[in-house]
C-alpha cells in the first residue's frame, strides 16, 4: 500500500480551521449534531469488546430497510470511509482491474491507487447532466475486473440514478462476474423516488452508507456495508476483525439510538432540504455566471463558472476565503477543473448560506 494524502482532506475544514472560515458551504452533511440535540445522555456502561458484525440490534434496523435483507447482510464499520477500505483491501490487488465513475468519493479512488490495481475512470460530464454511459462502462470491463464502484445520489453533482438505471447496472456487473459497490450514504436524502438498497438486487451487489452525512453525527464513526453473498461477508467481516476487531460500543450505542428515531429525524430534515435546494436554485437562476445540473438528493452540489473569472480560478478562491469569508470545494477535490465547486447546502445556517451565497457571487466578480 502507497499512501497518499488526499486534497479533500489536506484543505478540510477541520484541517484548515473552523475559526477561519465565516460562511463554510464546503461540508458534504447536514449540521453537527450535540448529544443534548438528540436527546441523549450516555448511560454508565462496560467498555467491552462489542460484537465484530456490530450490535444486532443495529443490523436488524439497517436489514429492514431492504426486502429480502437479513442482519447477518449487515456490517457496522467505522463510517464509511472503513467500510470503503475494507471493500477494497478485500477485493482488490495489483493484479486486479476497478471500473470507477468519477468524479466520486475520494477514497472510491485513492485506495485502489494504494494497492496498486489497474483503475478505469468513467468520466461524468457536465453536458450529458452527469448520467452515466452505460456503453462506456461496458467497454471498460476486463476479464480482470473485480469491481465497478459508484455513489447515489452522487457526490458531488447530487445527481440520482432512476431505479432503472441502478438496475441496469447491477445486471451489467453480474453479466461481468463482477461486483458493484454503490456508496448511497445520501439515499435517506433523496428528494425524488428514494431507489431501492442496492444491495437488494443482487448477491454480487455492495451497499456502503452511515450515519454521517444524512443524520449529522460524523463524530461517532458509525457506517456499515450490506451483501447478501455470505463468502463475502466472511471475507469482509475477517477485515474488520484484523483492522478493528470490532467498534467503538459507545459510537455504536449512541448509532442504535439514532437510527431507531429515523423517521422523527429524517422528516423534517427531507423538508429543510428542499426548501434549502431551492433557495439555491432561486439564487443560481439569477446567477449568469453559473450553470449548474439540479441535484435529486443529498445536500451538495457542483456549479460551473460559465467562464473563467477575473484573475483565474485561483484569484476567485482567495478572494472568496480571503474576503467573503466563505469556503467551498474547488473542483480538484474530485480530479475535475476548478471551474466546477461542490457547494454544501445542509451543514451551515440559513443565513450562512444566503451570506455565503452572496460572497460566491462577489468573488465572482472580482
């Protein structure tokens, strides 16, 4: 493994600091969320070893999301991005092939280049509203591809693939004896027909998602990955063991309380969401230096200056920091030109992001 530091993490908010930032429309998930917020208090318990798969009270919540799904097709990782990593260690080596539609989550890419296995990028593009080519991801595949790796709703254009097009893509990977990882950690904030769990449409298919960027609570590190191939749970859950053995049972405890008041959580946040996405709209509509695809989901998105602005890319991103106070990340965070930026819409305030929305449309201007 040859790692690297990856741009979205070296020029994170946290990396940067908080205090240096006025109006942050960089962050991918809603506000943080307090423990008083949630109504909870952490009880007096042992601090044990928990179980390796995760609590099963958790699994069963997650499996019941899905028709078909059991507990024992559920994994509790450390977020996400553990569940990312043990997919690729898991599945991938130098001598194995990914197909990967970019732009996508950073660790969906960077992994695999740490291992070292032959990588394929399937390139969204701006004017085709970042929909994927079926027939590109079909020339791709190799008789050594293990893995065709995709978000949805995507990240960072929040773009929804239809269920048809989900399906579409399962079939192909089976077609390909390979298997599909679909990272939907914004599904629970999908403004159109939520798609079904991914995993539900086959045994070769990888649900990845947590409890980050939907519920508020990236602090307590708790994600999870879902197969219905019980070789691959083996395989995945002999990953954790040796990374982790298992989770934090305080995260996780605080996770089985989150997620058992889903509904009370995500209803009205569904709504702010929305109402969110088109204050944006409204904004980008009165905006001719802008161009946007109007997300289905999550709280990102991708504008793309129309032209360069005055003094570059690079002059509009300090003057933006420098003296609008407002950060957002540039498009080099997912290997696209700096033109495009993904504008988060669910961590700040109203008025941070209306604030922050004008100081977008300053800097723009020099």
């Amino acid at each position: 493994m040859r790692y690297v530091r990856m741009p979205i993490e070296v020029e994170s908010p946290e990396e940067y600091g908080y205090g240096n930032i006025r109006f942050n429309l960089s962050e991918s998930s809603v506000a943080d969320q307090r423990l008083s917020d949630l109504g909870l208090t952490i009880p007096d318990m042992p601090l044990l070893y928990g179980e390796h798969r995760g609590p099963s009270g958790l699994r069963a919540m997650i499996a019941s999301e899905g028709e078909g799904l059991s507990p024992d097709d559920v994994l509790v990782t450390t977020g996400a991005a553990g569940a990312l990593f043990i997919i690729s260690t898991a599945l991938l080596g130098p001598q194995d092939h990914l197909v990967v539609i970019r732009p996508n989550y950073a660790t969906n890419i960077e992994t695999p280049r740490a291992i070292g296995c032959g990588v394929s990028h399937i390139d969204l593009s701006f004017e085709d509203g970042f929909r994927i080519d079926f027939e590109r991801v079909e020339a791709a595949i190799s008789t050594a591809t293990k893995l065709i790796s995709v978000t949805n709703p995507h990240n960072p254009t929040g773009v929804m693939m239809t269920t048809e097009e989900l399906t579409r893509l399962a079939e192909l990977a089976a077609a390909n004896s390979c298997c599909l990882l679909v990272d939907e950690t914004y599904r629970d904030l999908s403004f159109v027909d939520k798609p079904p769990l991914a995993a539900t449409l086959g045994t070769h298919v990888i649900s990845v998602s947590s409890l980050s960027k939907a519920y508020g609570v990236p602090g307590i590190r708790v994600g999870w990955l879902i197969t219905r191939d019980p070789a691959l749970q083996e395989i995945f859950l002999a990953a954790k063991e040796q990374i982790s053995i298992c989770g934090s049972v305080i995260d996780e405890w605080v996770a089985e309380r989150v997620f058992a008041g889903r509904g009370a959580i995500l209803g009205p946040r569904l709504v702010e969401m929305k109402r969110r996405l088109e204050l944006i709209s409204d904004w980008m509509a009165g905006e001719p230096l802008l161009e946007w695809v109007k997300p289905s989901g999550g709280v990102v998105c991708f504008p793309r200056m129309i032209e360069e602005p005055a003094g570059g890319t690079e002059g509009f991103y300090r003057r933006l920091l420098e003296e609008q106070g407002t950060y957002v990340g540039p498009g080099h965070w997912f290997e696209m030109p700096d033109t495009h930026f993904r504008l988060g819409y669910g961590w700040p305030t109203s008025d941070e992001l209306e604030a922050g929305l004008a100081g977008i449309s300053k800097a723009l201007r020099g």
